[in-house]
C-alpha cells in the first residue's frame, strides 16, 4: 500500500521501532498545531456535534516520516459549520501572459513555498473536534478542540487561508486585479511594479526591479512562514529551464509520470496525436466501470498537458473527451496521444 492510504490500524502492524518512529511524528504535528495557536481544549457545547479526523501519513524521498492530522470535513453542515468555502486562484492564460512578459522584458522570476497555509485562515464558525485517537489529554479525555484557526480538511480552510492572504498584500501595498484575483500588483513611486503570482500556497514574484522584487520577497517571507525557492524552477507542476538567460516551460516530469502510470513508459513516438485520417465513432452499448474509470484518467491526464505547456493537443483531446462518459475499448487505444 502507498504511504498515503495507510491508517492508524496499519502502523499498529508495524515493528515496535516503526511504530515508535511515527507516533513521534503524530506528536510533532500535534506540537506544531499547538504551537500556532490552532486550537484549545474544551467541554463541548450542548447541542454541538465535534467534527471527526483522521491521521495522513507521508514518507518524504529523504526517509523522513511526517504525519498530519486532517479533519473529515465531509461532515460539515453548510449554513452552521461552514458559509464560504470558494477560493479564487489565478488564471493559467495570465500565468502564460506574465512569464512570457516577463521573459521578452528579462525581469527575475523568484518562487516561494508557504509552509503549512491553511494553518494560517482565522474561523469565523463555532467549531469543535474530536481529539486524534491514540492521543487524548489524561485527565481530559472527555474534552474536545475548540478550533480557532482552519485545519487541513476543513470546508472552509482555502478560502480562510486567501483572505489572510489578501489582507497581508494589502498591508504590503499590493492591490488585487479584479479580472483575476490571483494576481497582485505593487506600484512604486518610480512608476515601476512588483507582480505576485498567487496559486493557493504556490508564490511566483517578478517585476522589472531585481532589488525591488527581493525586497518583496523579504517582507512576505517575514510574514508568513516560507520556503524560499530562489530562481524560480517550478509552478503548478511546469518546470521552468532557463537557457541563456530566458526561461523555458515544460512538463517533462509530470509527462514521464503518467506515461508510467499508464503502462506507456516504453511506447514509440507518433507524428501526430491522433492516427491520420482517424475518426472515432460513439459507442451504442455501455462502457464497464473499469474502462470509463481508465478513459477517464488518461483524457484528465492529457487535459492537464494541454492547457498548461501542450496546446498542439487541443484538437485530438477534444475529439476525445466527448466520449469520456461512455468510451469504446478502441477510444482507449488511441492513447497514445500522450
């Protein structure tokens, strides 16, 4: 099983050394919470009902083990628990349109990494939580956590995490664009600008100041809790090469992933993305569960690719997706698109 869909039962299977080594990082988490302020503990209301969590368990590619405790916002109850939950983020055809400006202007492109964002959304609801299972106050067993600020699983907690957000740009000078609310802009007085990029916790800066944009930098890195990409090499899965100075988008990486996952590692290149002459034909009878589901996953795949750095697929996903509620096997063959 992947490390991701494992539960609490399946650590209890582990050896006393693994076991050990994870509930130390259910603990850490736990201090981490307790250390931002997210929560205290409280007898729970008459007539409330306590959300339920559940432990997600990560093994990051250094061996390092991190365990994060997510409440099960499915059972949330709009209208009590919850009022808004959308959270704009920026349009791909402006983050196309300011890389691109930013290349024919050669201005610097720096990436930020917030740490643990939605950690940061003030609550404006009532919310209490169970306490995580296997780490219930002594004494205090009967209590649960009152939550002061958004956890990760909760309905709301992007859309609390962006007005934080909002409101620090505002305090750095930044104004929003009403078109797009994942872009903000900071005029100085030189007539010069500062433009970040916003996708949810995902942070590009670039402008035609270096100085200016590392001052920037700076103050939203005093801010809020960052890791500091430099030279920006990467946003939302597109790689960023720079060759002689300009920067070059691809998505080798992601490409190589689901032609992995996809059983296509090995398959010889085609001329074009669908086979010359090809036109396929809706099928009368209905598809299985497993070839729809399969359809499904490679027509999303190939979606991803065109509308981030692979427009040249447009044409044949298109064509394509129209039978993605009911495919042929046949459909499926024609992958190779990818």
């Amino acid at each position: 099983m992947n490390v991701r869909d494992w539960t609490t039962k399946d650590i209890s299977k582990l050896s006393a050394k693994d076991q050990q080594a994870w509930c130390k990082a259910q603990f850490e988490e736990l201090e981490a919470l307790k250390k931002r302020n997210i929560y205290e503990l409280a007898d729970l209301p008459p007539g409330c009902k306590a959300i339920k969590n559940h432990w997600v368990f990560d093994l990051k590619s250094d061996g390092h083990k991190k365990a994060r405790l997510v409440a099960k916002g499915f059972s949330q109850i709009e209208g009590l628990d919850f009022d808004e939950i959308f959270s704009p983020v920026v349009w791909f055809a402006l983050v196309h349109t300011i890389l691109t400006l930013a290349v024919l202007e050669k201005w610097k492109i720096k990436g930020l990494d917030v740490k643990s964002a939605f950690l940061y959304g003030m609550l404006d609801e009532e919310l209490y939580m169970e306490q995580p299972q296997g780490f219930k106050v002594p004494g205090n067993e009967h209590k649960v956590l009152c939550l002061k600020k958004a956890i990760y699983g909760l309905k709301q907690a992007a859309c609390t995490w962006w007005h934080e957000l909002d409101h620090s740009l505002k305090a750095l000078n930044f104004s929003r664009f009403y078109a797009d609310t994942g872009i903000f802009v900071a005029k100085h007085t030189d007539g010069t600008i500062v433009i970040i990029l916003v996708y949810v916790d995902d942070i590009i800066l670039t402008g035609p100041n270096a100085a200016q944009v590392v001052s920037k930098k700076k103050l939203f890195m005093d801010k809020w809790e960052c890791r500091d990409l430099g030279e920006c090499r990467e946003f939302l899965r597109m790689r960023i090469e720079y060759r002689g100075g300009k920067p070059y988008l691809d998505q080798v990486p992601y490409l190589e992933k689901i032609l992995k996952c996809f059983g296509m590692a090995n398959a010889k290149a085609a001329q074009t993305p669908l086979p010359t002459g090809y036109k396929p034909e809706p099928f009368n009878g209905t598809a299985t569960v497993a070839l729809q589901s399969q359809y499904q996953l490679v027509i999303g795949s190939l979606l991803y690719l065109m509308l981030r750095t692979r427009p040249n697929l447009a044409f044949a996903v298109t064509q394509m997706v129209k039978f993605a509620h009911n495919p042929l096997e046949e459909h499926l063959k024609t992958r190779h698109i990818l």
